[in-house]
C-alpha cells in the first residue's frame, strides 16, 4: 500500500484505496490528482514527494468527496499550492459540512461527522481549462457525484475518478454511491468508447482496457434498478425498501451505510420515476413507492 506506480516517464499514481495521480510537469515540479483519505495520507503522499525531489505545484481534485481530498488541508498548509476541484464539487471543498449535511438531508449529527464524510477545510478554486498546462484535457464524468470530472494528459494516460468500481468491490457491497443514476450510465457509455494508452480509475485495476469492467457496472446498475422495481411491486415506505434491500444483499446497516446507500436508492427512485418505471402515492401521511 502507497507505492509509487509508474506508467510514463510523467505520470504516476500511488496505489492506496483512493489512488492518487502525480504527474510530472518538470524534472522537478508536479501536481496531484486527488490527495487521499486524511492528514495521514497527505504525509506519506509529502514523503513520496521529497524522496523523488518533486516540488508540489497544485492539486486536482476529481470531485468532492473525503477520500479524495482529506490530504488537501495538510498538503495545502506545508507547500502553499493551490488546489482546483470541477464546478460544484469546489463548493463543496470548501465547505466539507455539505457532504454530510447533503447525505443526511439536513444539519448532521456527530455520528456524520468524521473524516471518512467531511474533510478538513481547505481553500479550493474552480477548476477551469486554462489552469492546465498545454496539452492537458479535463473530462466530464458526471453521475457519481455533480461535476464530478476526469484528466487526460499528454501521455495519453486518462485518470478516471470514481466513473467505475471494480468487480470485486461490486461483488462485495453490490450498491456503490451515485447522484444521478442516469448522468452515471451515461458516462459509462461514453467510456466505452474512449481509447487511451493507460486508465487509472480510483478504485479499480489501472490497465489499458477498461470495456468489461465498464459493462460490469452497467450491468449491475441495471440489476439494482430492476430490484428496486422488484421491493416495489406492492407501495412501501422508502425505510422498509431500504431495510428489503439491506437484506437482500447482505448488507449490515450503519448510520454511514444509512446516508450513503439511502442517498443511492433515492437516486435510483428518481431515475426510475424519470423513466416511467415507478411512481410514488401519498397514503395516511405517508410517502409510499410503487412500481408502474
């Protein structure tokens, strides 16, 4: 865990749950894509930095969440460099109660508050086309969380967020987190059809052909939303679906489990309901869901 990978002679990531791109834009000068977990992260990831002799110039952050920026705040205090996050995800940066605050629905309690939902502040800008060098390529990939995006480089290596899980991680948990179940399989299809020399997706094998894995997640999407259509053939209350699903798939509910796979099945009721799949009745102050 947190070794130093290299692809090109330019780009690098460091294999660790969350990976984390370094590319080179000098001998000596480099800019991370996404920082990690936590403060902890952000030293190894200063380590690795000094042991090369690298100077850190920036960080891109893919998008908002934790695991992704929690090294930011220590990063950002020890080296001064700027960090860019894609449109909303930068709000949400620089205010990391809205993650948990926009899981839960309204003020989070204690339990919410911890460094695997809310990371420490930092001070974040909107990450833009011309903050990159010449040669460099942001892309949407939009589903998983708001803005979420991805970077080319010039060595045609393409890191590629959190648009996919790997098999084993959706064989384990079954429902990884989304927003917008519809922006999410259409970001998949698009990666279906992108060609690059290398892909280093964050939580899933970098290689240099990612098709499979890509309809794996397709196809598990569509599995989930069958089910969901399935624990609503007779109108229930969105607890008890959550609970049907809970125990379908084996799953063992926690208050994080709660706002992160409740967040995620909202989603696919509003993508099912989008779609004309499945419609929701109001019945003795309740809000039931029902398949159409």
């Amino acid at each position: 865990m947190y070794e130093l990978i290299k692809i090109t002679d330019n780009c690098y990531y460091i294999q660790c749950p969350a990976k984390i791109g370094i590319v080179k834009l000098s001998e000596s000068d480099v800019f991370l894509i996404d920082s990690g977990n936590d403060k902890d992260t952000g030293k190894r990831v200063l380590k690795i930095l000094d042991a090369n002799g690298w100077k850190l110039k920036f960080i891109i952050n893919t998008h908002s969440h934790a695991d992704h920026t929690g090294g930011n705040s220590l990063l950002q205090e020890r080296t001064g460099c700027k960090i860019y996050a894609p449109g909303r995800e930068c709000a949400f940066i620089n205010s990391p109660v809205f993650e948990p605050a926009f899981l839960w629905g309204g003020n989070p309690f204690s339990d919410l508050r911890h460094k695997f939902l809310m990371a420490q502040e930092c001070s974040a800008e909107v990450l833009t086309p011309d903050v990159l060098p010449e040669g460099f390529e942001i892309l949407s990939l939009k589903g998983h969380f708001f803005d979420m995006a991805g970077i080319r480089t010039p060595d045609d290596v393409v890191f590629l967020a959190d648009s996919f899980s790997s098999e084993e991680t959706l064989n384990k948990y079954r429902i990884g987190f989304l927003y917008d179940v519809g922006e999410y399989l259409e970001t998949l299809e698009q990666l279906k059809g992108i060609n690059a020399r290398y892909f280093v997706p964050s939580h899933a094998e970098a290689s240099e052909d990612i098709k499979d894995i890509v309809q794996y997640n397709i196809d598990c999407t569509a599995e989930i939303a069958d089910k969901i259509c399935e624990l609503i053939a007779s109108p229930v209350c969105f607890d008890e679906l959550l609970k049907l699903l809970f125990d379908e798939y084996g799953l063992k509910l926690s208050a994080q489990q709660y706002v992160l796979v409740g967040s995620t099945v909202r989603s696919y009721l509003t993508y099912l309901k989008n779609n004309g799949r499945a419609d929701f009745i109001i019945e003795d102050n309740m809000l039931l869901w029902k398949v159409v």
